[in-house]
C-alpha cells in the first residue's frame, strides 16, 4: 500500500472489493502495465481496512462477491 498526495494506492483486490462494497468507490488507474486501486487517505478508509484485516463477520457475501466481479471486469477492461 503506498500513500501519495492524500490517496491510498492499493493493488489488493479483495480489499479494493470490500471498501467499494462499504461505499467507498477506487479510481482505477493503470501504471507501469498493472492496474491500481486508488483510494482516498481518510480516516473512514483506514478504519475500515482495519476492520477487513481483522476477519469480520456478518459480510454480506454475494454483495461482495458482485462488488468483486464488478471491479476485475472494470479492470480488465482497463488493462486492454
């Protein structure tokens, strides 16, 4: 994860997937011929990959996993 003018840069989908999924939507961005996630520095984002990496329970599965799909066909898309 790298932090750049107040922006997160993340290259993890699953975690990308799951702050959209809680409302926070990435800007994909392709550098150096991979895709980016970027998202904005704030606290609610830190909280919330606070939250991810701690396991949660009571996810609602199918909404991230449409989340999921969603954000790899938009990056795919991008990559072409």
């Amino acid at each position: 994860m790298a932090v750049d003018n107040g922006t997160l840069h993340l290259m993890d989908i699953h975690l990308s997937a799951f702050l959209e999924q809680q409302g926070v939507a990435p800007l994909l961005q392709k550098q150096s011929g991979r895709v980016v996630f970027i998202f904005p520095n704030t606290q609610k984002v830190a909280s919330l990959i606070q939250h991810y990496n701690s396991n949660p329970t009571g996810i609602r599965l199918l909404d991230y996993v449409q989340h999921l799909r969603r954000l790899r066909a938009r990056m795919l898309a991008l990559r072409d």
